[in-house]
C-alpha cells in the first residue's frame, strides 16, 4: 500500500494490476480538495509505470463508491465564482489524468456514486456495479449547474437525454436503470463484485498491453472530432511491426496461448 497525501487517496497493488482507492468511508467517500488533487497525482505516478495492465478505482469501506465533493468545506473553498473556477480547474486536472491515463481503467462500484463519484467512474473505461449502485448528480440542490469539464465525461458515457434527466430531476438511479441505460457496463450481485472486476482485470492482462494502450489512444483522439490526418491513419496500423504483434500471430497459428511482452 502506497500512502498519497495523508491518505486520501492510496494504491494497493497485486501484481500488474493497482487498485486506487477513495479514503473517506466517514463521509462515503466525499472528495476534498486535497483528495481531488491526490487523485491527479496517484494516477500520474501509476501512469508512468511500464509494467502496469490494469488500474481499478473503487471507494473505501461498503457503503460507496464516492458521494461527489465534500459540500463541507464550499463556505471555504468554494463560496464564490473565482475559488470555483480554481476548485474547478484541480477537479479537471485529476478527471483529464483518469480519461487520459495509458492504462485500461475499471471503475468497481458499490454504494453512492454522484456527483464527483459518478464523474470518475464515466472517466472509467469500464464501468462494473453491485447490485447496491446507486447513480446520481443531485447538483440541483446546492444551486449549482455541472460546470463544462465536469459535465464532458458524464455526457459522453450516458448522452444528452439522460444527462438532463439527472441533472434537472435530481433523482437517483438504481443500478438496475443504470445499466438498463448504458449508465454502467454491467451489474451483477454485491457479493460477486470484486470476483467479477478480477476476471475484467485478467482478461484485460491476457491481451497484448500495446493494443490496449493503442485502443485507449485512438478512442480518445476520435473524441475530439476532429478530422484524422494520413499520419494518424497510418499511426493505426504500425502496431505490426512489434514483438506482441508478431507473437500474437505466431501464437494464434500454434494454437498456443500468447506471452506479451509490451514490446
């Protein structure tokens, strides 16, 4: 376990996969300031590690994924426009290195998750629920409206439609409706959560780890809209000059199980 800022955040690792979790199982797992901030950093370091395959992000305890911010500390931090506008340009920073982040992601839900809780998860690659999931961005009440960057991830994940929903109702889905709706990737019982979130993560290894990151490249930059240069096209194929490449065929045709090596 590796400690990050007081322990907001921290990483537990088993073997190529990390597990990042939210530390503030007092509060579900509400996210302050300080927290946002170790969270930009926890997935920079990890964002760096060559050997990693998988990262899995999940809330501390079993009542929560994450609760969204902590209201609490707003009358200091976040009272006016100007230290929301700062607020807001951390919050950014740590979902910007989640989206970004080279490594496939898994978001392993349990509890509430709003607000900033479900910000995190829709910047997941993979979304899996319990049973006990529960989906929300009451934002409403505090009189607030999502702020764009926040509100990017969320709309790309659930669409205008149910973004609106959620947003203008303030109401919070079941996990069933969730993943009814495409909120989350999939649902099963809270007791199989963790087994079903290793076996995405195993699953995930078995693959050859350039593909991966490759995949999470090319997905992101199709987000952007913009038109694909000859270059880009070509950056698509040139995985087959490498080693996992040639190994992946060579193990197909032998019937053989692949060893990657991401090389």
């Amino acid at each position: 376990r590796v400690s990050t800022l007081a322990n907001l955040i921290f990483t537990e690792r088993t073997g190529v996969v990390a597990t990042l979790v939210i530390n503030n199982s007092v509060k579900r797992n509400a996210l302050t300031l300080a927290a946002w901030k170790a969270l930009r950093e926890a997935v920079a370091e990890l964002d760096d590690d060559e050997n990693l395959r998988c990262v899995v992000l999940r809330g501390a305890g079993a009542d929560a994924f994450a609760a969204g911010a902590d209201i609490a500390e707003f009358p200091d931090l976040r009272s006016n426009s100007a230290q929301a506008r700062d607020y807001g340009v951390i919050v950014d920073a740590a979902l910007g290195a989640l989206i970004n982040c080279r490594h496939p992601t898994i978001a392993m839900i349990h509890g509430a998750c709003t607000g900033g809780g479900l910000e995190i998860a829709c910047c997941c690659d993979i979304r899996i629920s319990g049973t006990s999931g529960r989906f929300g961005v009451p934002i409403k009440l505090v009189g607030h409206a999502f702020a764009y960057p926040e509100m990017v991830p969320v709309t790309e994940v659930a669409g205008r439609a149910l973004v609106l929903e959620l947003l203008l109702e303030g109401r919070i889905m079941e996990a069933a409706e969730a993943e009814r709706r495409g909120l989350v990737s999939r649902m099963v019982d809270d007791a199989e959560l963790e087994a079903e979130v290793r076996e995405a993560a195993k699953r995930i290894d078995e693959g050859a780890p350039l593909a991966a990151r490759a995949t999470k490249r090319f997905i992101n930059r199709l987000a952007t809209g913009q038109p694909l240069t000859s270059e880009e096209v070509a950056e698509s194929y040139a995985l087959c000059d490498s080693e996992d490449y040639a190994e992946g065929v060579r193990a197909f045709t032998a019937k053989e199980k692949p060893k990657f090596r991401g090389r």
